[in-house]
C-alpha cells in the first residue's frame, strides 16, 4: 500500500515538473531571442558608430561608401504609428462605448462578430486590399503616386482597431454599476455621463489598449511594406514614400552575407525595433499593476 | 432660458449618440468592404483548375494545389510542435504555480512574447533554427517558428478554458481520492476541451496568416514538399510574393479569395467551440 502511494507521490512529482518545464519554453525563447539578435545587431554599433547608425540620415548599404543611418526609418515608424493612433482612436472608442453602453443586443452581436472577423484578417490580405483600393485613391485625390505614409497610417489604424476596441470595451464594462448610477440620479443625462464619468474611470484600460495597438502598428510588416513605397528617406509630406523599422529589417535580408557590416546592421535595427517593443510592454504592465494597485 | 438650455443638452446628447453609432456603422463597413472586395474580385479566378493544378512559372499560370498542401503540413507541424507544450504550460501557470517571483517572471514572459512583431519570430528563426541548427529555409524551421509565434494565444486561451471550469469539479474528483494530475487529466481538461478547441483553432488562423516570420524561414518553394527540409510556401506568402513582384493579379485575387475563406471558416468553428464550452458549463444565458 505504501509502495502505491509512494510511486504514485513520485509519478505526480514528475508530472509536475514536467509541466514546469513546458511553462518555461516563454521564457528560455524570449532570452535566446535577445541574446541572437544582440549578438548579431551590436556589431554595427562598434564598427559603425552608434550615433552614426541612430542619427545618420543616409541609408545606402551597398554604396562604394556604405551608409548605414537609421533615422529615417525610426522617424517613419513613429509618423506612420501615430497617424494610425489619430485615426483608429476615435473609432475604437465610438465602438466600444456603443458595445458596452448603448447596443442593443442583436445589433452588438453584428458589430463583435465583425471585430472578431477584423481581428483574424491577415495582414497581407490588408496590404493586398489597401494597395488596390486605398493606394489608388490617394493617387487620385491629391494627385501623387499613391505608395504613401498616409496609404500605411489608414491600413494600420484598421488593423489595430480590434485591440483597442475589444480592450476599451473591457474597461468600459468593468467600471461600477454605481458610478453610472449616481451620475444619473445627479440629473446627468446619459452622454455626460459616458465622458465625464465612464470614460474617466475606464482610463487605465483606454491606455492599455492605445499602448497595444501602438505595439501592433510598429510591429507590422508586411502591410506597410506593399504600400508605403519603402524609400529609406524622411518623407516631407505624409502623401510621400518611406520605409518603416520593420521593412528595414526584412528588405535587404536576402542578399545580405552572414557577419558582414549589411546584415549587422539589418540586425542593429532589430535591436532598435525590439528595444521599442520592450518599453511598450513595460508600459503596459506599469499601467495594469498601478491600476490593480489602485482599485485593490 | 431653462427650455433653451435643456434644448441644447438634448441636442448634444444627439448628435454626440450619433457619432457614436456612425463609428460602429463605419467600422462594420470596413470589415464588410474588405471581405466583400477580396471576395468579388478574388471568387470568380477560383476554379477548380486553379486548386488542383501544380503552381507554374512561380505564380504567374497554373493553381496552388501544392500550396494548399504544403499549408496543411505547415499547420500540422506547427500545432503538432506547439499544442502539447503550450497546453502543458497552461496547466502548470493554471493549475500548479504558487504566487512567487519566478512564477510571475514566466508570466511576464509569456504576455512578452504576445506583444513581439512576427518579424523579430522570424529573425530568430532564421539565427537558431536555420543557421545555428543548420535547417535553413525549410518546412521544418518555419513550422517550428509558427509553434513558438502561436504559443502566447495557446497558452492564454487554455488558462481561459481552465479557470472557467469550476472548482467544485476539481473538489468532487480529489474528495473521491483521484490525485491531482488524475483530476486534472480525466476532468478539468475534458471540461476545457471546447475553450482549448478554439484557442487551437485561432492559433491555425494565425498559422495561415502569418507571412513576416515565414519569410524568413520558410522560403519559396512552388514545389510539393517530399520531406521537411525542403523549402516551401504557405498561401499567404505566396499572396505576399505574388502581388509583390506584380506577377498575375488573376492568380493573387483568387489566392487571396481562398486564404479568406479558410479564415472566415475557422473564426466560425473557434465561436462554435467557444459557445459549446459555454453551453456545456452552463453558462449560456
């Protein structure tokens, strides 16, 4: 009888571990992650120059004199990231009230259904659409050739509308009965209380959501690269073409030998790419734990 | 004055309430015209032809039958690599971990590598997998690389599935002298199988949808693989090189049109497997 039990206490204890080492693969891919992608990036820092590769305006790999200044490419990220923020936004928010506040049932089912659909799109199917319909539109309204930083902002804010919308409604819905109560009784009619009281009080998840679809829109690849042109310049305009982080990183790839100066420098973007990505998602874990802290 | 007042806060209720519906009107047009556009221009290109034929002069005639296979084993491999280690995990964050440092450093990992850009996956498939492990740009190394990008949405649905089993069930099975792991294998997992169903079920969209991290790992391939080492094409890479290179807009419309359907398909059986969880815990309203 003790043997059983024994054998069985060890058979759970190996399980257990087992488990437990399954639940590290995160971790263990995360860390070889950094490590490969450090070690392959950093070179360019030291053989380049690290205000060089950040600040140089000139990208030109395979020139007699190879430039390699990322500058560009972080300026367009950013531009391209908040003209998807700008557009997406409001969106997001007007859906999210409508589902948590003012739907009625059957009418929510057709607007979560269609998020749901959004959210599963891939993003080449967005590039493909948005490069036959978007692009040529823009080339048609203000006369230019089309591939554009505006093209990438419109596609991006559609694509990141899920995350804010799903997560915005979340913390729509989380906010007490009570408050919204209260500020009816007050005599508040049912539109001020959505901005003055809800909207307020739902604020940390708001911002979640915005930081998560930021990390998505600077994340994205294969969307902007079919329709932003994909010139490693600063765009004067939006209406003009530039290249993002994330087509930096992929474009050149191909031809680029292993240890040479090119692909370390396809990597030192990676680095800034990854660098950005982390301080997203420190953010957002600032923002849950400070609002967990807060409502106990 | 107090009628003018009220007059105009009745108004700005209005037209604020109008905004609010314009934006869900606007965002189910979107959806709408996305989906509608791919399917007008891509459906009529879909012949019976275009799916059974071998790919030929790289996309621009011919169909995708070896593509679609070759997407099937990439989804199977990529599941197959990825469902049992993600479930486990699941298990073990849900079921097993005590509050603790390291506990919430696997935690915080994992909700990490949700948020990283599939480009970064790809990155880091192409160093590991297809130089460090020499498997190059392989059937092998992109399914591989799919099993870790999916792993944050297998491991976040399956903790879902599991806490919504409730604990009565675990208690009833302890009480009658079943170990942990027995309760865990012979209830609580059989109660979550419908909510693990459609996690496995997003996961495969993300698995064919994906393109960034296959780019560099999978590689072209046309060919119908023989063996795992060979490289190959999902559909949506192959959408991806098609339009790029501006090779036979016909073919890219229709390759398009397929990829959507098979996504519009598995959304529809993941919220099928989500509300038979839902029903069968009765939690249905």
């Amino acid at each position: 009888m003790s043997r059983t039990l024994k054998k069985r206490r060890w058979g759970e204890k190996a399980i257990e571990s087992l488990l437990f080492v399954c639940a590290l693969t995160a971790v263990v891919a995360i860390v070889l992650m950094t490590i490969l992608i450090f070690k392959e990036g950093l070179p360019i820092f030291s053989s380049y120059g690290f205000t060089k590769f950040i600040f140089g305006t000139t990208w030109a790999p395979t020139a007699a004199d190879p430039q390699f200044g990322i500058l560009p490419m972080i300026l367009t990220t950013f531009i391209v990231t908040v003209l998807s923020i700008v557009i997406a936004v409001p969106l997001a928010i007007g859906c999210a009230i409508f589902l948590s506040e003012m739907a009625e049932a059957r009418i929510a089912a057709v607007l979560r259904r269609a998020i749901e659909l959004l959210a599963g799109i891939p993003s080449v199917i967005f590039g493909y659409f948005a490069l036959m319909t978007i692009v040529p539109a823009i080339r048609q309204v203000f006369n230019v050739q089309g591939l554009s930083v505006l093209a990438g902002g419109i596609i991006l804010a559609i694509m990141i509308l899920p995350t804010i919308i799903t997560i915005s409604e979340t913390a729509l819905r989380a906010v007490p009965k009570d408050f919204k109560d209260a500020s009816l009784a007050l005599g508040a009619t049912h539109w001020q209380t959505i901005y003055k009281v809800l909207v307020p009080a739902a604020k940390s998840g708001i911002i979640t959501s915005i930081v998560l679809g930021i990390g998505r829109a600077i994340g994205e690849t294969m969307a902007v690269m079919l329709v932003m042109g994909n010139i490693p310049v600063i765009a004067s305009t939006i209406l003009n073409p530039a290249r993002t982080l994330t087509v930096n990183v992929i474009m050149d790839m191909s031809y680029a030998t292993p240890g040479g100066q090119i692909y370390s420098a396809l990597f030192g973007t990676a680095i800034v790419l990854f660098v950005f990505i982390m301080l997203l998602n420190l953010t957002i874990q600032m923002i849950t734990r400070k609002a967990v802290k807060q409502n106990g | 004055m107090a009628n003018k007042q009220r007059d105009k806060v009745r108004k700005q209720e209005k037209f604020f309430k109008g905004l609010i519906y314009a934006s869900a009107a606007i965002t189910v047009i979107i959806v709408i015209s996305i989906i509608g556009y791919i399917l007008i221009m891509g459906l009529p290109n879909v012949t019976s032809e275009f799916l059974t034929e071998n790919v030929t002069s790289l996309g621009r005639t011919g169909g995708i039958f070896p593509i679609i296979i070759n997407t099937l084993y990439l989804i199977g491999l990529g599941l197959l690599f990825s469902v049992p280690i993600s479930v486990m995990a699941a298990i073990y964050l849900t079921e097993y971990a005590k509050k603790g440092r390291l506990v919430d450093f696997i935690k915080l990992c994992t909700e990490n590598l949700a948020g990283i850009p599939s480009v970064i996956f790809g990155l880091f498939g192409f160093l590991l997998f297809g130089r460090i492990f020499g498997l190059g740009w392989s059937l092998l190394n992109g399914s591989i690389t799919v099993a870790i990008v999916i792993m944050p949405t297998l491991i976040r649905t399956t903790q879902e599935a599991l806490i919504t089993v409730p604990d009565s069930f675990r208690e009833g099975s302890l009480a009658l002298g079943a170990t942990k792991w027995k309760t865990i294998y012979k209830v609580v997992l059989p109660s979550a199988m419908s909510g693990i169903f459609s996690g496995v079920a997003l996961s495969m969209g993300r698995i064919i949808g994906e393109t960034a991290a296959l780019y560099l790992t999978l590689g072209s391939g046309t060919k119908l693989v023989s063996d795992v080492m060979q490289s190959a094409r999902s559909l949506a890479l192959h959408l991806y090189i098609l339009v790029s290179e501006g090779l036979s807009p016909g073919n890219a419309y229709a390759t398009a049109a397929v990829l959507i359907i098979v996504i519009l398909i598995l959304n529809l059986s993941a919220s099928l497997f989500t509300y038979r969880m839902k029903k069968k815990l009765g939690m249905d309203k």
